[in-house]
C-alpha cells in the first residue's frame, strides 16, 4: 500500500513539474461584490494579445459557482487561474481527491483481507 501512495504522488508531482513553459505576460483582476463578478486579463500569452473584460451577474450563485465560473473564464483565454482568489474550487478538488484515495484503500484492504487464508490468520493471533 505504501508503494502504492508513493507511485501516486511521484506521478503528480511530476505531471506538476513537467507542465509546458509558456512565455506569458499577463495582468488579471478580479473584482467581485456579491452581485457582480468582474474579470479583466490584459497581455502576452503564447504569442498571442489577450484583451478580456467582462462582467457577470452572480447574485444566484455560490461561491463554488462563482470560482468555477471564473476558472472556465481564465481557461478559456489559455491563461493559468489564479487559484490562490479560488479557494473553494481547491478545497471541492481537495475532498474529491482525498475520497477517492480513502475508497481506493478500503477496497485495497478489502480484497486482501477477502483473499486471506483464515487458518493463517488464527494462528497469528
């Protein structure tokens, strides 16, 4: 199981690590009242002009909503999100992440305690 975990996160932070270098020159602000949710990128990204501004009405929305709406935004414009304005994308991503890794475990020690010799196992104890 240990071998496991450790296989899991070196293959993310490697996939973290090798992430393409882009040469970008941006400059983002996010202003957000409650009611509206205002995005402006301005700049360089891939050698490509990025002028964006635009307004939107968020009075019916969560603040998950919201973030995920201002991560579409930033994706769309092939500009990285600034996830530290986003913090309940991260802790939605976070609980999602840390789910799957508890049921891969359970069912992990599961099947190994299914496929247990149960003589074995009495006479350990």
């Amino acid at each position: 199981m240990k071998r496991l975990l450790i296989l899991l996160l070196l293959s993310v932070s490697t996939i973290v690590t090798t992430r393409p270098s882009t040469s970008s020159r941006v400059k983002t602000r996010i202003s957000d009242d409650g009611r509206i949710l205002s995005i402006q990128i301005d700049g360089f990204s891939d050698r490509r002009t990025i002028h964006y501004n635009r307004s939107f009405n968020v009075v019916d929305m969560n603040r998950l909503e919201v973030d995920l709406l201002t991560f579409r935004v930033f994706s769309s414009q092939g500009v990285t999100p600034p996830f530290d304005q986003m913090s309940s994308l991260l802790l939605a991503a976070l609980g999602l992440s840390l789910f799957i890794i508890t049921l891969l475990i359970v069912v992990y020690r599961q099947k190994r305690s299914a496929l247990m010799n149960p003589v074995k196992s009495l006479r350990s104890e």
